[in-house]
C-alpha cells in the first residue's frame, strides 16, 4: 500500500490573507521583541524628526527600531543582511509586517538616529528593573577589547611620518614635474583635446596619501600638546611609536587574545542577579584603569543609587580609583594583581605599602580566601561578554569613530538586556 503525504502544492492560493503574527508561533522572540518597542519604549525623539508632510511616505519609524533591535538581538548587524533577511525570513517578517527596506534605508535609519537609539538603553534597564531582573547587591565590572572597522596595517607611527612625508614630498613634486612633460607629449601626439593640466591619477594617489599622513601627524602632535598642558610639561613632541590610524583615526591598536588589533575597549557593568548590564560606556584607552569612576557613575545615573558592592579584575586597581569607591561607599573588590592558578582571589603581587588602599585591599581578599565575593565575578561579567561575542557573533564594529561606535556598543547592550528580558517574561 503506497504512503499517503500531506498535501504540498506550492500553487494553491490562500483564500484569506494570513496574519504576520502566525508566521512564528505565539510566545516567540521577534513577537517579544515587536510589541515592547511599539507600547513600553518612548521613540519621540525619533518620530519628531518626522514632522514636516513632505516627499514619498518613510517606513514607519517604530517598525524600523523594532527591526534593528530584533536584528541584534539575532546576531544580524549588516544593513545588507538586515534587508536580506526582511525578504528571507518569516520571523523577521513578523516584525515589518511584511515590510522590505532595502539596505541603504536601514544603514541611513541607523546613523541618522543612533543617538536616540543610543538612549533606549535607559528605557530597556528600567524595563529590567521594574521585572525584578536588577538588585544591584552585587556589580561586575569588566571591558573587553572589540575590533575596529579598521586593519592595523593602515596605521603608521609618528617616527614614521616625518620620514614618509619627506619622501612623498619629494616624489610627488618630481612626479608633478613629469606629469607636465606628459601632458606636453601627449599634446603633440593626440592633438589639444586635453587641457593639458589633468593630474594623472598615480600622482593624485601619492598626493592623497601625502595629505592624510599630514592630518594624521598633526592629530598626534596635538595630542600630544593636550597631554603635556595637563602634565604641566614644556615639551608636547609626540613619541615617534605613537600611532595613528588613516581608516579610523579614532581607534587604537590594543593588545587581545590574538595578538595586537586596531580596537575599541568596550566597558560593561552587570547585576550579578540575572547578568543585566546596568551601566555600560566605551573608550579607544586600552587601559581600564580610568575606567572606575566613570563606570560608578554611569550606575547612579542609571539606576538612582550605588551598587552595594562592586567587583572588578586588576586593570582597575590603583590608589585613585579605591580612593574613589570608598568616596562613594561602594563595597568593593577589586583583585589587585594578576590571579594565578588555584588562587582563591586574585591578591597578585602588585607592589603595594602597607597603610595604603591596595594592601588594604590584597588583605581583604586574603581574608576572604575562596568565600571571597570576588568570586563573583568571572561567572557575572565574562558570560555576558561571551554571548555577545560567541552566541551573538558581534566581535567588529561596523561603523568608525568613538561617537559611532559607542552608539553601536549601546545597541548591543540593549539586545543583551531585552533577551533577558524576554527569557524571564515566558
């Protein structure tokens, strides 16, 4: 006896249109995702950028941040695959309601408003905090290094400028000379359809590359004289190994897991309770160290108050920054030199004088042995960053320069929370 199929006939029209909302079965993230943006988030800072009734109708703009915060929540960054993926899949069809912007729509909506979306970061936490997702008993604090939309090898140093400028200097103006002899030949050889003063394109490439290498040097120089005023130093010449990138000036080179990189540090504080991030904040510094304070701040400002406790690795620790903590009397453990293996905290060997706050510190986590609640926090802050990066695959920005990229890093942050958000409301 032949086996009887269901039937598949790809032909057969539908009588009644279907609902967006049975494309993905009810209690679905992108259901989640789609009805948070439209009644809980307050986009009027984007929609008055809609005010004045003037050319072709836009896509609505709540349907385009639920789009781009549904999208990273997906691990989908790229305005191209963002656009694929409206045509593609249904789940994010549930989202358009079967709306298609094409790639350049949802790039142009992204810059033109990141600073807005930037600042749903705030809406989502309260949002966490009124589901009883945030405590603040404890706070981990960590940054983590992410790849600029720049290679390394189109950075040059300072040292290496003043010599290359020369060389271009000259080369160019020998190339200039023998352009005009060019121009002249030709003349003679094809007539004077040419003006005769067109520059050949080899020569206007070296002449770029001259005037980037000049920008680049005089950023560094004043860098470098900001540097020296709040030293209170005469001299202000840059080092000849300071570097500067031609793709994104703003980035630096930073060392990570795989060696040396041309990245942004990227900073997190996550509520031990249910790994919310509460604070979040972004520096092209590849040091943590000024990071501290910035950080407890961003916490009050977010949350209203301090975080009871706080802990956070080495990169953190100095006088100041304990000098700080207790100003604000935080409870804080911060490890004060590099954790070694089988140690119960990370007590280190950074030299420290007894009578100042990091021996006072390296005797606190002595003291505390493995019940020590620095233990706390590699299993609160180093998971968050570990969905970012591996289950959501965000490990490049996509955009270039600090205020970009920060937005971006605070979009990230807010599909972090928003998951988790969603998790605890199923």
């Amino acid at each position: 006896m032949a086996k009887t199929f269901r039937e598949w006939d790809v032909d057969q029209v539908w009588l009644f249109p279907p609902s967006v909302r049975d494309f993905v079965p009810d209690g679905h993230i992108a259901h989640f995702i789609r009805d948070t943006v439209c009644e809980e988030l307050d986009l009027s800072e984007i929609l008055n950028c809609y005010s004045v009734e003037r050319g072709y109708p836009p896509y609505h703009p709540v349907m385009m941040t639920a789009l781009l915060l549904y999208s990273y929540c997906q691990g989908v960054y790229s305005s191209r695959r963002v656009a694929r993926a409206c045509e593609q899949r249904v789940d994010f069809m549930a989202v358009t309601g079967m709306n298609k912007p094409d790639f350049r729509t949802v790039a142009d909506f992204r810059k033109k408003h990141l600073k807005a979306l930037k600042g749903l970061f705030i809406q989502v936490l309260r949002l966490c905090q009124r589901a009883g997702l945030v405590t603040l008993g404890h706070v981990a604090l960590d940054g983590t290094k992410i790849k600029a939309n720049a290679s390394k090898h189109k950075a040059m140093s300072y040292g290496r400028m003043g010599k290359a400028e020369g060389e271009l200097k000259a080369e160019v103006d020998k190339w200039f000379t023998e352009a005009d002899a060019v121009d002249r030949a030709e003349d003679e050889e094809h007539g004077m359809d040419r003006r005769g003063d067109e520059m050949p394109e080899w020569v206007a490439n070296k002449q770029k590359r001259l005037e980037k290498i000049r920008e680049a040097k005089a950023a560094l120089e004043a860098e470098a004289k900001q540097k020296a005023k709040v030293e209170g130093k005469k001299e202000h010449k840059p080092d000849d190994k300071a570097q500067k990138n031609f793709t994104d000036p703003e980035s630096r080179i930073m060392k990570t897991g795989n060696g040396f990189e041309q990245c942004y540090n990227a900073q997190a504080a996550v509520d031990a309770k249910c790994q919310i991030i509460v604070a979040q904040t972004l520096t092209n510094a590849a040091n943590d160290k000024q990071q501290l304070d910035p950080m407890l701040s961003e916490i009050k400002q977010n949350m209203g108050c301090h975080a009871d406790e706080i802990s956070a690795d080495a990169g953190y620790c100095s006088e100041d920054n304990l000098k700080q903590v207790n100003r604000r009397h935080v409870n804080a453990y911060v490890a004060t030199g590099r954790q070694k293996h089988g140690e119960a905290a990370a007590t280190g060997d950074k030299s420290s004088r007894v009578g100042t706050r990091v021996h006072a510190m390296m005797v606190k986590l002595k003291q505390g042995g493995h019940r020590s609640r620095y233990r706390l926090r590699k299993q609160t802050v180093e998971p968050v960053f570990g969905q970012i990066k591996q289950a959501r695959g965000f490990r490049q920005f996509l955009m270039r320069g600090t205020d970009n990229v920060a937005g971006e890093w605070a979009m990230i942050c807010i599909a972090h929370n928003l998951l988790k958000l969603a998790m605890a409301s199923t």
